[in-house]
C-alpha cells in the first residue's frame, strides 16, 4: 500500500497552478501540505481524490482507496448523527458506526439532527465519516476549521490512531495539529511559472 | 445502491419540499384549468389528457434542480464521486429515487385529477398506463438536464430551458396515448413508442448524466 | 501537413484571415444573383403569385437552420474527441447564426402560410419541429452563457449537443405522428419526380442556396475569430491575477 505522486501537475480554470510536485507516502505515513493562499492545495488534493484530471506527471495509488474531505462535510440538515454516518457507512461497505462515533466524541449526540449541530460538531461528524468509509488514505483539505482546541487534540489522536492502523494520510492545514511524525511538504516551490506570451501568437490553450 | 436509494426516499419525505409540492402543483393545473377554459364537460372532456399530461409534466420539472443541486451545495456529490459507486450508478438511483417521490404520486393521483377533468371514461386506464410508461422517462432526462446545469447559480429557469424541449416526444406520444384510450381507439402504438423512449432514456442518458457531473465536479 | 495544423488557434487565426474577405465577396456575389435573379426575373406562379418567390428566402435558410447544428454537432464530437479548442468555440460561434436561420425560416414561411393557407401560424409537423429547434438552440447558447468556466461550458454544451440532437430526430418524428400537415413534401431534391420544382425557380433557388451556405461560413468564421480573441483576453487577464 503506497501513494506515489510524480512529477504531477494540477490546473484549475484551465490555467496551471503547480507543476513537477514529487512525493510519496507508504503505509502508516502522514503528510502536511502547506502553502499560502491560492497556491492550489484544494486543487492538488482533488486531483489526488480522483475528482478531477491531473495536466501532466503521474499519480499511483491503489484503486478505491481514498476518501476525501473538504470544506463541505456532506451532511444532510434533515438526517440525525447516526443516519449520516450509517448512510456513508453502508455507501462504502459498512463501517462500524459505533466505533466512529465514539472516536470524535459525537455518541451523545447520535440522535441530534445535524440541522441543529453546532459548526464545531458537525466538523466532527465530518471527520468522523472518514472513520466509517474503511478507506485507508485520507485526504483532508482543512480538516480543523471551526474546531475547538480540546477537538483538535481529538482530531489528531484519531489521525494517529488511523496511521498506526497502517493508514494514511494528506493533510492541508494551516494551524499545528501535534503530528510530530509527519513530514511536511510546501508547496511554494511547485508553483508553476507562467508561460511567457510568445509576441501575439496563440497557444494550444490560449493561455 | 439501496442506502442511496433510501437516503434520497427519506430526504424527500423528511424536507417536505419536492414531494407534496409537485402534487399541489398538479392539483392546482387541474383545477385553474376548468376555470380558465369554461365549465363546459365536452370542451373538457376533449383537452383533459393533454392538460393532465402537461401538468404531471411541469409537475415533475419543479423538483428537478433538487435531484443533483442540493448534494453538490454541500459536499455530499464530490463524495458520492469518491465512494464505491459507479457514478452512473448514482444518477440511475437519483433518477429513480425522483421517480419514486414524484412521477409515482402524479400517476396514481391522476385519475382523481381526471375526475375533475371530466376524461371519458375508457381514458382512465390508458392515463394510468401512459404515466406509468412516460413519467421515469420524464425522471432520466430530468436528471440529465439538472446534471448540466449542477455548477450553476440559481440554474432552475435555465433547467426548463433544456428539459423541456427534451420532453417534445415523451408529451407528444403519452398524451396521445390517453386521447386514443379516451375515444376508444387502438393505443399499442404510441404506447409502444413511448416506452421505447422510456427504455432509450434510462438505459442511455445516465452515462450522459455522469459525463456532464465529472465535468462539474472538476 | 495535417488538417488538424487548422485546429491550431494561430493558425486558423492566420488563416481565417486570409479567407475571409473573399468568402465574404463571394458570398455577397451568390446573394446577390440569386436574390435579385429570383425576385426579378423570374415568371409569378399561376396560382401562387408573386408569393412564390418567398421561397428564395425560406427554403435556404430552412436548409442552413438544420445543417448548422449539424455542424455544430460534429464540431462538438471533435471537442470532445481531440480537444481543439477552436472546433468548440466554432460549434459557439454557429449557434446564434443558426438560431437567426431557424427564426428566418419561421418567419418567412408564416408570411407565405398566410395567404396560402389563410393563417400565419398552423400546428403543421414541420413548423413545430422549426419551432422546437429554436428552443434547443436557444437553450444551448443559454447553457453557453451561464457556465464560467470556457472548458467545462464546451463539455456541458458538446453533451447537451449530442443528446440533443438525438431528441431533436425523436421530436421530428413525434410531431409528424402527432399532426399530418399542411406543407408539402421537400420538392429540391425530386428533380426528375412527379410535381418537382419548376426549372425557372430551380436555378435561381441553387445560387441561393450557395449564397447562404457561403453566408453561413463566413459569419461562422467572424465569429469564431471573436471568440478566439475574447478567449484569448479571458486567458491573459486569468494569467494576470494568477502571477
């Protein structure tokens, strides 16, 4: 079980936004991507996600085994905690609900509709669906966003938890989630440079 | 596949919105109808498979922009996306799932609608049978349209734009259907081709549907 | 040499160039001919009058209403085959100019219903099915203007396109099942055929239908040459806030 990133390239809107990014994770690894603001984090990691096509470089992971989280958590208002994460559960071959939801703290609250969870605690039923999809690389685009300090640390036991495990895992993230064992990547230096216009003339892609 | 299928179901129940909403629209079609065209029973006895058709079908076109918009608002689609799932796959349940809270309750209240409608009465079988027929084909091109128009702000208008004209022969041959069934006269033939559309659509327009919401997501 | 150098937006920039006035005289001149031919010098029919030589209008822009989406059907399946991104701004450009053929040939031929038939309008299969094609173009230029991004927009379009067109063909279909009509049948190509067109209207009516084909071509290629270079400035000033 391996990640192995080459010389990949990610475009957003057409235009590239990093280029010749290189890295690899192997099992029980865990990766912090940083890098500042459009930069093109989100976008390397949906590439990575398999949610959309890489421009150039190669990207080898094994087949279903990543899972994705972003900004949004893809929960339903209208759903309570355990229906949210038992629908991702069964979507993914049924993971153990129980056991998630007592690892992001949230078994008090199975029956609350995430309608009326606050930000902080639907972050956690966010995180604790990674739990439940059984997929051994997680790939998180800002996964501490609206958590408190004590969930933090919680957030980052679980990490742990899921790396010893022999899982792995791509974090973007600003703040120090307390992972002294990851390695930390920036992306400042993939950046692409910008092809210079070449007197009028028109490329391939306009750009 | 089935947890989808459920999830969509009990969202549908659950948010209200989309399911008793398309009927009342129905009702409403049936009922502003008679108002507007006069009282007369033969005048509306000779327009009531059309209306009933063209209302069930702007009845399905409301609940539309819900099938695909509200899971890419809030992350769920880039998941789905992710998930084991052929992402046909997703829009053959989604589809189905609309099918299920909308094209349904329209077919089965429709002879209560046709009541008021004053359909003759051999056209009430073949009412029944034309939506049963039509209405999932209505669901799949539905399901198409609001996958093209998922990245876009406030899409609902632009969604009809495309549907509708997508719906030219589903209309055409189902309410021809009920006129035949109404007068008494051979149906087998549009009935036939209104089920092949049926067929074509949901066999063909899912991969279409994927296409279009792989392209969004990217 | 590849046919495909052409898909190259600074060579069709190149070359468009070059073409494009001559494509333009060349289609003033067929217009022109045919147009003046057709309304001046030719007999009035015995029955029709004068009206008759609407037909020098109608039936040409009927023609380039249909095979300008078929252009831009192939235009799109080259998009989605080989990526070229001037094939799908070409399949954009066509579509308003396809649009206008289509509103054309409705107007024309309610101008021409009206004292043949006694209506302007009649439910008639092949007037829906004119009426129809405006609305799917009306709504692929409509999905064209609502999504941002250029390459996701000539994706949705190119599907839309497809799908559409099979549905165009069923709507086709359905509407000659539904209602049986009162044009009559397509007389251009049944030279030869019982009732064809007569020879004086013939000729004249060739010329036109070249002089709309070739209009048709050099709009399509304006057109595509403004596209080119508003894609062209989107790129440069997206390039600008990304350095």
């Amino acid at each position: 079980m391996e990640m192995v990133v080459d010389n990949l390239g990610v475009a957003r809107g057409g235009l590239t936004v990093l280029e010749g990014v290189r890295f690899a994770l192997a099992a029980g690894q865990a990766l912090i991507l940083r890098g500042p603001n459009g930069v093109g984090k989100t976008t390397l990691l949906r590439t990575l996600a398999g949610l959309q096509p890489a421009v150039a470089g190669t990207l080898r992971v094994p087949p279903e085994s990543v899972t994705y989280a972003a900004h949004a958590d893809g929960l339903k208002a209208v759903l309570t905690v355990a229906e949210n994460l038992a629908f991702w559960a069964e979507i993914h071959g049924g993971g153990d609900v129980q056991a998630a939801m007592a690892e992001m703290n949230l078994t008090e609250l199975r029956d609350r509709r995430a309608a009326n969870l606050s930000a902080g605690q639907k972050r956690r039923l966010g995180l604790a669906r990674l739990l439940v999809t059984g997929r051994p690389i997680w790939v998180l685009d800002e996964p501490t966003v609206s958590l408190d300090q004590a969930s933090v640390t919680l957030f980052a036991g679980v990490v742990r938890a899921h790396l010893a495990r022999g899982g792995m895992a791509l974090i973007a993230t600003h703040i120090d989630l307390g992972l002294e064992e990851a390695a930390v990547l920036d992306l400042a230096p993939f950046k692409a440079r910008m092809p210079v216009a070449s007197g009028g003339g028109f490329d391939e892609a306009f750009a | 596949m089935k947890a989808l299928l459920l999830r969509d179901v009990r969202l549908a129940i659950r948010a209200g919105g989309g399911f008793g909403l398309g009927l009342a629209f129905f009702l409403l079609v049936a009922v502003l109808v008679p108002l507007g065209v006069g009282p007369e029973p033969a005048t509306l006895a000779k327009i009531a498979p059309g209306i009933l058709w063209v209302g069930a079908l702007l009845a399905c076109l409301l609940s539309l922009d819900r099938i695909f918009a509200l899971d890419f608002e809030d992350g769920s689609l880039d998941l789905l996306a992710t998930a084991p799932i052929p992402l046909e796959g997703v829009v053959a349940i989604k589809a189905f799932a609309h099918w299920l809270v909308t094209g349904l309750p329209l077919t089965l209240v429709a002879p209560v609608l046709a009541v008021l409608l004053n359909l003759p009465g051999p056209g009430y079988l073949w009412l029944v049978v034309s939506l049963l027929a039509g209405t999932p084909a209505l669901s799949v091109i539905g399901a198409f349209g609001a996958a093209l128009v998922v990245g876009v702000k406030r899409g609902g208008l632009l969604l009809s734009l495309l549907v509708l004209p997508l719906y030219v022969p589903t209309l055409i041959f189902g309410a021809e259907v009920v006129k035949r069934g109404a007068s008494g006269t051979e149906v087998s033939v549009p009935l036939l081709l209104l089920a092949g559309i049926t067929a074509g659509a949901v066999a063909l327009l899912p991969f279409a549907a994927a296409a279009a919401l792989r392209v969004n997501l990217r | 040499m590849s046919l495909w150098e052409y898909a190259n937006p600074k060579k069709f920039m190149q070359v468009s160039a070059g073409v494009l006035p001559w494509m333009a005289g060349l289609t003033g001149l067929c217009l022109g001919v045919g147009l003046i031919w057709g309304f001046f010098f030719t007999p009035d029919d015995f029955r029709q009058g004068s009206t008759v030589k609407i037909i020098f209008l109608h039936v040409p822009s009927a023609m380039m209403a249909i095979n300008a989406w078929v252009m831009m059907l192939v235009a799109s399946l080259i998009w989605l085959v080989r990526r070229h991104h001037v094939s799908a701004l070409a399949a954009r450009a066509a579509a308003p100019v396809g649009l206008t053929f289509t509103a054309i040939a409705l107007v024309t031929g309610a101008l021409w219903g009206q004292p043949m038939w006694g209506t302007w309008w009649a439910w008639d299969p092949r007037l829906t099915a004119f009426l129809i094609l405006a609305l799917f173009y009306l709504g692929y230029i409509a999905l064209w203007q609502a999504v941002e991004d250029p390459d996701t927009a000539a994706d949705l379009t190119a599907v839309m396109c497809m799908v559409g067109s099979v549905f165009a063909l069923l709507s086709r279909y359905a509407v000659k099942f539904w209602n049986q009509g009162l044009h009559q049948d397509s007389t251009i190509l049944k030279v030869g055929e019982k009732d064809p067109i007569a020879p004086v209207f013939y000729v004249p009516l060739v010329v036109c239908i070249f002089g709309f084909v070739l209009l048709f071509v050099a709009l399509v290629l304006m057109r595509t040459r403004t596209e080119i270079r508003a894609r062209r400035l989107s790129a440069l000033l997206a390039r600008e806030r990304l350095a």
